[in-house]
C-alpha cells in the first residue's frame, strides 16, 4: 500500500500536525511524531525508551532540528509552535513529501534543486533510535547543521526547565547525556560530524494535543549540541541515539537491516495479496514487546496502544489472534499465552500492568475468559497439545473460581448467570472512571461475559475431549447457562438486554456488547446461544443503530446520555468513552456476526474497507483506538491501538483466506 503525501498535505499545517507516525523496538520503547514535525503532544519524540521494558518508558532525545545552507541559501527543516502561538521556523513548507516505508518514515526536503531524504527507525531490542539523511540530488555540496534536543522524563509527563542541569560530555564520534548522577545515560553519535556543546533549554513548546485532552500544554527541552557536517550529492549522515554504549554507527547497515526485519514480517503473511493488509501485518509487530520475568525471562506481551498504554490482560488476549496467529507468528502467541498464566491469580487475569513495580490490578471480570477463546484459536491452528496439557488444570482453577466467587463480588448465580460488580468498581471493557465515579458500571450480569462465559465452558469440553479428561460436569454447566441466558432476549425490541439483574432492574441500553452473542462461541458443535431469527435480528439492529465507518458506537444515538464528540478534560473525556464513543475493534465481532447471519462475503467486506482509508489519517499505517460518535468520526484516544488492528486482520482473514 502507498501511503505517500505530496506538499498538498505536508504543506497545510493543520493537516500535516494531525498525521503522525510511529516507530517501535519490540521491548516497550518507541518514538512518534506528525509529519509536520510539530511537537504537539507530550509523548512525542525521536527516542522514547523502555529502561525497565516494557516499561518505565522514559523521553531521551525529543527532537531533532535540521538547517540547511545551500547555494548562499538558508532552509529550516523543522517547525516549532511556540505557547505564545508563534510558529517559527516554518519548516514544513520544505517538506516536498512524506511516505512510509513499510513502518519507516521518510521526509523529502526540497531546497532549491536539491532534494534531501530523512528516515527514521529503531532497532529491534534496543533502545536506539537511527535519523539518517541522504543529499538525494544537488547541483554542489550543502551544510547540514542539525541541534539534538534532549530531556530525560516520564513519557506521561512534561519538563520545566531549571528542574535540574544536565551533564554533557564529548566522547569518541558523539557525546553522552547524563540527566543527573542517578539517570541511565544515554549517547549520541554521528560519525563524521563536528560536534559543538550547546548547554542551553529551549522553553515554551506548545502541546496543542495536551490542551486538548485538558492537561498541561507546555513543555521545554534541553540544547545539548549541534552537529554540522557537509555533504557531497549522494553522501549520507546517521544520528544515532541509544542508552547502549555499544550500538554500532552504520546508519546503512542499520536500515538494512530493519529492512529485512519487515520483509520477514510480511513473508510469513506472503499468501496476503491486499496492499492495506500487509501494511496492518507491519503494524501488528509494533505492538508485540518483550516482558522479561523471573517465571519466564523470554516472556512476551501486547502493549496496547500508543502512545499511553502499558499491557493490559483483556487487550492483550482480544488482540492476541489477531496480532499473532493471523500474522503466522505461533511462537510468540505461545510465549503471550505463557507469561499470562503466571499471572493467575483467583481465578483473575491482571487488567492492566502499572508503570512501575506496584502489584497488577485484577478489576476486570473478562481478562480471563478472553484468555480462554485465546487459547481455543492457538489450539486451532497449532495443534499444541503440550501447552494445552500445562494450561488446561489452570483453567479448571478459574472455572472453580468463578462459580465459588471471587474478588468484586463475581460468583455463579443460581440462573447459572456470571454476576459481577460491587460499589466503586468497574470490571467490564466499559470501564471508565474518574475519581469516584464510575461512568458505566454494569453491575449485574452484563451479557457480553455469559456469552464468555459460556464460550468458556465449551472450551473446558473441548479441551477436555482432546485430553481425555471427563467433561460431564462442564456440559451441564454449559447446558444450564445456555438455558439462564434467555432472559436476555426482549421480545419486543427484538434485541438483547444489555445488563439483566442491575441494581436498577435490566438495563435495555442498545449498545454493541450483544453483538458476541452472534460472533461467539467458535466453536461450531455448540449450541448458539441465540436463535438463528434472534441472530438477524441483532446483526440488523446493531448495523441500524451503531455501525459507522470505523467501528460500533458504544451507545445508541437516541439514548439520552449518548455523547457525540470525544475530548476535554478527564472528566469530558471519560464521560463520553463508553456513551457513544465509537470503537474500532469492535468492528471484528460485527463483521464476523454479519458473516455468519448473512454468509456474504463481499457486504461484510464492505465494513471493512473504510478502515483502509484510516491508514492514511491518524497515525499513517495503524488504526486508532476510538472516533467521534458523530460525523465525520474524527480518530481520538490513542492514535495506534492493539485490538484495533488485531480484530481488523482477524476477521478480515477469516472471511477472505480459507485456510485461516
């Protein structure tokens, strides 16, 4: 797929800030940006790195600002807004194209007949990030001076300057950054570069994105040096930035390499021929990081988006066949599978790691029963019995758990119904909450964890049967809450319940989660839990009243506390989350809902297609987490999220390639 942009794009600030980009090192680190090469979020910078990985994600190298003298001329290459509005320089009117390279950002600089390539990328495993340029074409030889603006903070956070003084030492090629005596230096190199100290801040970034999201909008950054090289036509420089003392200087040999890297990504995937697929196989790998451990030091998990989360359990197991076995990565769907079960705790998966070692948190009622359906696709495809045989008495542990009860109050009730919820908490996906309210609590018996719940049960048979282990038990479980389920279904709005048993009675809220009800469970011996006209009619009235371009509304239009636009203060924000907010990776059990009720291929591709005009908005080659309920469904929330992009190439797969 060509995601390229020519100055009608690059040349309009206000689109150019709204695209950004994202490269990734597969332990946690990243770097992100807009094509404009505005700083508009705190999060934004060249090496951002994981110095606990996954976490601990920490802003090293910031920026990069490149001025070019050529022919008696003078061309910025970078653009600044300032918090007094000032934007100076205005760089971006240089920028003759943008374009990625499978993950790789390219700029093109146009200043006067010459035309200057700037790539940037990290190496796999390492916190190090390469900004190569090349003079692509040029009449005589250009100065290349480019200022490295440093920090050393929390990725969440922003830097006011006087907060300390940094230390700047020249060593072989480059130069060392140490924040204060306590920090992780890092390195700077560019081999062949004269190398002048700066020592200086830079105040007053503008973060228009923060302001936005109703947090603190300014930032200031550190001047620690400038390199300045020239460059015949042809002649290439690398800057590289790495807290690895050895990280080797050969910008050429580096992107070779992480050429090949991609070109392996997609030679397992070599059977997709749609461009806009490869391109989600590419970004499917970003998401994927090493989450080293005492139980497991090979350990794997799923971040789940970028450029603020960390993993969370129910992310990463929605994500997980999609990401991973749709990709042809088994192995790493094995070692996610592992690393997870030593995180079992009552019967609970953790919700969400913290950035730091505080225990995981275990508010979350489905983590566990994803894990289940997680496991059931590994299974499919690989036929791995010795995993299965190792997980198989953890899974009758969680079974025994839930129908015993366990934390918040989630126990097996005597309609043979999963209950969960207690004051203060919020355990479904639908879990925002800010301060002490809970915006959505759904305390009760939310449908879309019996649909799990019973797909679990039918995992516990199968399971059983391949192992040749007695069954009886969970086929009347299965059979009793098959039959408990009924009372979802309102027979005159011919559609499903959202809650049943809430404190305030049933709760007949039209929103997506009755949509697995259709898409689940798998497995196709089993009984479906709704009726094949139930089934049409929950496809149809799900397309009515939710679908959009790029996913389910979280609520129905006419319900009275739907919320169209998305943004504001956390309060703004959360409110609106999960009361209209549309989500992308639902359009995974739609697609695959409407397959089943209908069986044509080319409508259900049909939802699918607008996700291939999204890779060219938002963060270019990657799908968004959420969108504006209303039109035009303006991306919002993290702008590259994982179940996003696991449930797009899931379904798409399962529709399109027979063999998935």
């Amino acid at each position: 797929m060509t995601l390229n942009y020519g100055r009608e794009i690059c040349g309009n600030l206000s689109t150019a800030q709204s695209r950004e980009w994202l490269i990734t090192n597969g332990i946690g680190g990243y770097g992100c940006g807009t094509i404009s090469g505005v700083i508009t979020r705190c999060y934004h910078g060249l090496l951002i790195a994981a110095l606990n990985p996954p976490l601990k994600r920490t802003l090293l190298l910031s920026k990069l600002d490149e001025t070019i003298q050529y022919d008696y001329q003078t061309y910025s290459c970078f653009t600044n807004r300032w918090f007094d509005g000032t934007i100076s320089p205005q760089g971006y009117l240089n920028i003759e194209s943008f374009r990625l390279e499978g993950t790789i950002p390219v700029w093109t600089f146009a200043c006067g007949d010459a035309l200057i390539e700037k790539r940037i990328w990290m190496q796999q495993g390492e916190n190090t990030t390469y900004t190569r340029y090349t003079f692509k074409r040029g009449s005589k030889s250009l100065q290349l001076s480019i200022k490295a603006l440093v920090n050393y903070r929390d990725h969440h956070g922003t830097t006011q300057s006087g907060q300390w003084k940094m230390l700047v030492e020249e060593v072989p090629k480059g130069l060392c950054v140490s924040a204060y005596p306590e920090a992780t230096p890092f390195y700077l190199w560019a081999q062949g570069a004269e190398v002048t100290l700066n020592y200086h801040w830079h105040l007053g970034y503008d973060l228009a994105m923060e302001r936005y999201r109703g947090l603190w909008d300014r930032d200031d950054h550190y001047n620690a040096a400038t390199f300045n090289k020239t460059l015949q036509p042809g002649d290439s420089l690398t800057i590289v930035a790495s807290t690895n003392p050895q990280s080797y200087l050969d910008g050429k040999q580096a992107l070779q390499e992480r050429y090949e890297y991609e070109d392996g990504l997609l030679k397992r995937c070599s059977h997709f021929s749609v461009p806009w697929i490869q391109q989600l196989v590419l970004a499917a790998d970003q998401f994927i990081v090493d989450r080293p451990s005492t139980h497991n030091p090979d350990g794997k998990t799923i971040i789940a988006g970028y450029p603020w989360f960390a993993d969370w359990g129910r992310d990463t197991m929605i994500a997980l066949p999609g990401l991973t076995l749709t990709t042809n990565r088994p192995d790493i769907a094995h070692d996610i599978l592992s690393t997870f079960s030593k995180y079992l705790d009552g019967g609970m998966l953790p919700n969400v790691f913290p950035d730091d070692d505080r225990t995981p948190q275990y508010n979350t009622v489905d983590a566990i029963l994803w894990y289940f359906e997680a496991i059931r696709t590994y299974y499919s495809l690989t036929k791995d019995i010795t995993l299965l045989k190792y997980l198989y008495p953890l899974l009758q542990e969680v079974i025994d758990s839930y129908r015993q009860g366990t934390r918040y109050n989630i126990h097996l009730d005597s309609d043979h119904l999963i209950y969960a919820g207690q004051e203060g908490t919020q355990l479904t996906w639908m879990d925002a909450k800010v301060g002490d309210w809970v915006v959505t609590p759904r305390h009760g018996k939310p449908i879309e964890v019996n649909v799990l719940w019973y797909n679990a049960l039918t995992i516990m048979i199968e399971i059983g049967d391949i192992l040749g282990q007695a069954t009886g038990e969970y086929k009347t479980m299965a059979r009793d809450t098959h039959a408990g389920f009924q009372r979802y279904w309102h027979p005159s709005l011919k559609y499903c319940h959202d809650v049943l048993d809430s404190p305030n009675g049933h709760d007949k809220s039209m929103r997506p989660n009755q949509i697995f009800a259709v898409s689940l469970p798998q497995n196709k011996t089993t009984q479906p839990l709704l009726k094949p006209e139930q089934q049409k009619s929950v496809v149809d009235t799900v397309a009515k009243m939710l679908i959009t371009s790029h996913g389910l509304r979280s609520l129905c239009t006419t319900h009275h506390q739907y919320r169209g636009r998305y943004g504001g203060d956390q309060v703004s924000r959360d409110g609106s989350y999960h009361q209209g907010t549309v989500w992308a990776w639902l359009i995974g059990p739609f697609v695959e809902a409407h397959w089943r009720v209908y069986g044509d291929r080319t409508l259900a591709n049909s939802f699918l297609e607008p996700m291939a005009n999204h890779l060219n908005d938002g963060c270019v080659g990657s799908i968004s987490e959420i969108f504006d309920g209303d039109a035009p469904m303006i991306p919002r929330g993290c702008f590259a999220q994982a179940w996003s992009v696991g449930e797009v190439l899931r379904v798409w797969a399962k529709i399109n390639e027979p063999s998935y």
